[in-house]
C-alpha cells in the first residue's frame, strides 16, 4: 500500500519539475538552472537550436522512464485487490 503512494508521489513531483520552468524563472530569477530553462535559453538566447533539441529529447524520455518505472502493471489474469 506504502509503495503505490510513493510511486504516485514521484510522478506528481517530479514530472513537473522538469518542464515548469516558468515558474522557477519567476521564483528564483536567473539563479536557478532547470532543463527548462536550460532549453529556453538554448533556444532564444544562444540560437543554438540543435542543443536545445537535444535537450528536450533527453527530458522527454526521462519523463517516460520515470512513468514506466512508477506506472502500475497488471499481469495477465490476476485480479485486482478492492479495499
């Protein structure tokens, strides 16, 4: 029961924190470096649009792993537990 809760802590958390990068930006300013911030500077700053794509791809498939790590799996014929 504990593990479930965890797992859905993780993608509630984590998730966004990877792609809300506006809201660092109006928290911390220009302090704070995020992969959001991180690909938004890559792109309208620096022009450098094959970094940022890089960038992105890498965030896009963290995101899946994390929710292939912490999504639930139901095996073939098995019931599920009703509390």
């Amino acid at each position: 029961m504990t593990i479930s809760g965890v797992k859905s802590g993780v993608q509630a958390v984590f998730i966004p924190s990877l792609s809300l990068f506006m809201l660092t930006r109006l928290i911390g300013g220009n302090r704070v470096i995020t992969l959001g911030t991180a690909i938004e500077e890559h792109f309208l700053t620096t022009m450098n649009w094959g970094m940022g794509s890089t960038i992105g791809v890498v965030l896009i498939v963290a995101m899946f792993i994390i929710m292939f790590l912490t999504g639930e799996r139901k095996k073939k014929g098995a019931r599920r537990h009703e509390a």
